[in-house]
C-alpha cells in the first residue's frame, strides 16, 4: 500500500508591511500623543526638580548640620564610614521589599528601553535617594530615567487604562527625556544621550524623538523656573571656569591617541572587580551591601588622610565637583590628582557592584582628573587634557560614543570646538579599545535576584 501523499504546505502568512513614520505624523492619535507629551512634560521635570533638590538638601543636613549638631567643629573625615553602611542597610532592605529591585543594576552600564512600570517608582526613588544623599560614588541620571518614565506610564494609564503598548511607549520616553532635559546642561545633550543608550534608529527614530524633544523642551523651562522661583540653586552639570585651549598640534594628536588606549584598561579595571563583586552581594545582600557603604566610607578617609583634602573627591557622583575640579586644578599637583583617580576609581567600582544610581558622572569626574594629570606633559594644555580624559573614559564605561564626544565638548562651552577634534580621537580609540577588551575577557555575570528573595 503506497503512502499517504504529503499535506500541501499551508501558505506562508504575508509579511506585515511595516508602519510608515510619514502616516503616523500626519494622524490625528500622533498629535494628541504629542499634547500628551507637553502636557507630562512640565510636572515630571518639576518632580525630578524635586528629586534633585532633596538630595542636595539630605547630603548636606548629613555631612554639614549633623556632625556640628553633633558637637564637631566640621566633619571628621571618618564621618562617612558610618553614614555609608546605614546606606547600604538601606539600599538592601529597599532591593529585598519593594518592587523592582531599587531599579537597574549600574553595573551593567545605562540601559533604558521597554515600557517603565510605575510600580517600581518608590522603591526606584528610595533606593536612589539612600545612596546618593549619603555619599555613594553614583549619579541621579539613571534613577530619573526611570522615574520619568514610570511617572508617565502611571499617568497614562489612570487616564486610559486600554492605552496600546506603543503609546505607553512613546510616552515613557517623553517622561524620561523631561526628567533629564537639564541634568547635562542642556536638553540636547539628555537627548543624545537617550537616544543612544535606547539604540533608536531609523525612520521610527523621529517619531519616538519628537515627543520626548518637546517634553525635553518644557521640561528645561520649569527646571529654569524653579531654579529663580524657589532659590534652591541649579541641579545642572555646568563648567563656569574654563582655561583657554590651545590649537590642536601634533604633540596633542599623540596624547589624545595614549588617553584614548588607557581608558579602555581603566575601564575594565573598574567595572570587572564591581562585576565579581555583585555576584558575592546578590547571595548575601544585607551584610555584604553594609561592608561595601564602609569600605566606600573608608576610601574616603585615606584618601584625605594622605592628601589632606577634603572627603567630598571621592564621595558622591561628581556633577557638583567636576567644575571646582577643573576650576581649582592649580592646587593640585600630579600625584594628589593620580591619588585622586585611584582612590575615586575604587570607590566607584564598589558604588556599581551594591547600590543604585547611574555611572555617567562619576565617569565624568575620574576621566576629567586623570586629564588634569596627563596635562602637565609637554604639549598638552590643561583644557585640551581636561576633555580628552573626559571623553575617553566615559566612552570606556557608557560605551555610547556620540555621546560621550558631545559631553566632552560642549560642557566646555567655546572652548570645546577648538578642542573637539582631539576628543573625537580619543573617544574612537577609546570605544574600539573597550570593545576589544570586553570581546577578549571572560563574561562576568550574575543571575538577577528574585524580588522577595532572602537579604540573608
């Protein structure tokens, strides 16, 4: 008996054609979404207004007003030991309790992407604020990212709950780009850096982009606004002191190219330790995450032991101190400013494997003190080494190129455009170096917690 002759295949399903961005602009849902966005964009800056200001206001109720409430005449400089392990107490009960584990892990780089949830935005918010008021070696930019985000999607959603997963999206965004619209300096620069780190490209890029711009854009108005209104003072990364650079010459090409090949190894020589070191906390959060905060506290203290300057280089994320930095270079010498990366390093590699923030500032900081150093060799002005040390480093750690290349300069106000061409030198070496190194070592990973598991 012969077989059975084959089924005929079923026909293949057609292709969905993709979406055309020229259509979706010219709808009429594409222009509410972008009332919506204007609409989100002025309260979710005035939140993350709020956030910013609060933390400034707890760093210096814990590190000024305490101790001489205290009885101190200043801040002993062993001050941050203790303060830093309450913060790892409660960072850990913050990741163990709430959800969404404090928010994204630092030391996996600036990730954003997918449809924020706002039911992590207290703990998000509380883990943020035990780590950065305190001291830890973090930036507020990744925990704004995500409050934004997830303030819109809540808001969103308590307004329209059947909302399509693609305006929640858009929207989310738009709430990112709000919260971050001032914190670089310039919305531009939140942008680019949004932009980048979410991997948007393509004819879709605008229809995502716009939105968030126009969020971006109200958003640095209020923060503006409130800067004059309340008198509590900036929260934008700003250079107000900047030397004079030099043309670009050939002596400069050179060291730009030897900036561009350290930061690669500096890179990894912070982020694989913070790496293993994650894999240890994450089986023993709770005492482990108290030995980091006072390992992070005792850093601090040699550091200004060693040079008698104050405890506040190393602690913190660096967006307050990078200006004075630059500012006051004269009064550092080459082996304080060697010390200063060393000891800043360290502490930032620990701050990435226990706490929660985001790792662009300190990145900043350690990169723009190492150009200070690398400027007192022939040929290289202190600016033109202040911005290749910046931009390479950065690259290294956020692996975001343009980025990193716009940080670099524009930050530098005019003086950037004399000095952009050897930024982008350094920061191309820099990101193929890195890319090169991360491909060579082995993956250092850990499995993520589940949300409730045991502190221990």
């Amino acid at each position: 008996m012969s077989a059975d002759p084959p089924a005929p295949a079923e026909p293949a399903a057609p292709a969905a054609a993709p979406q055309d961005p020229f259509e979706i602009v010219r709808s009429r849902s594409y222009v509410a979404l972008l009332v919506m966005a204007a609409l989100l964009g002025a309260p979710i800056s005035a939140a993350a207004y709020g956030f910013l200001a609060l933390v400034s206001q707890l760093q210096s109720l814990v590190y000024n007003d305490l101790p001489k409430g205290l009885g101190f005449h200043g801040t002993p400089d062993w001050w941050a030991v203790p303060v830093l392990a309450v913060s790892g107490v409660l960072v850990a009960l913050t990741i163990r309790y709430l959800p969404g584990r404090g928010g994204h892990e630092p030391a996996d780089g600036l990730k954003t992407g997918g449809i924020p949830s706002a039911a992590t935005v207290p703990g998000v918010a509380l883990a943020a604020i035990a780590s950065l008021s305190l001291g830890v070696v973090l930036g507020p930019e990744a925990p704004l990212i995500a409050l934004g985000g997830g303030l819109a999607v809540g808001a969103i959603r308590l307004l329209k709950r059947d909302a399509p997963p693609n305006a929640l999206a858009v929207l989310g965004a738009a709430g990112s780009f709000a919260a971050i619209s001032e914190l670089l300096g310039s919305p531009i620069l939140g942008a680019f850096l949004l932009m980048e780190a979410s991997g948007l490209a393509g004819p879709m890029l605008g229809v995502v982009l716009v939105p968030g711009l126009l969020a971006a854009g109200i958003g640095s108005l209020i923060f503006t606004g409130l800067d004059s209104w309340t008198g509590l003072g900036t929260y934008s990364l700003s250079l107000t002191q900047v030397p004079t650079a030099d043309r670009p010459t050939l002596a400069a090409f050179g060291w730009a190219i030897l900036a561009g090949l350290v930061a690669p190894v500096l890179g990894e020589v912070i982020r694989r330790p913070a790496l293993r070191m994650r894999m240890q906390i994450q089986r023993r959060r709770l005492p482990l995450s108290v030995l980091a905060g006072a390992l992070i506290g005792a850093l601090a203290l040699l550091y200004a032991t060693i040079t008698d300057k104050p405890i506040s280089g190393v602690l913190y994320s660096g967006e307050s101190t990078l200006g004075p930095l630059l500012a006051d270079h004269a009064t550092y010498s080459v082996g304080t400013l060697l010390l200063l990366v060393a000891f800043k390093s360290l502490a930032y590699s620990v701050s990435l494997s226990s706490f929660r923030g985001g790792p662009v500032f300190p990145a900043l900081f350690v990169g723009g003190a190492g150009g200070l150093a690398m400027s007192h060799l022939p040929g290289l002005d202190v600016t033109t080494g202040f911005a290749i040390g910046l931009g390479a480093l950065s690259v290294a750690m956020l692996r975001l190129p343009m980025t990193c290349v716009l940080l670099a300069t524009l930050l530098l106000g005019s003086q950037g455009l004399t000095v952009m061409p050897l930024v982008i030198v350094a920061v191309v070496v820099a990101y193929v170096g890195t890319l090169r190194l991360t491909r060579r070592s082995a993956p250092v990973t850990g499995e993520p917690e589940p949300i409730g598991a045991p502190a221990s």
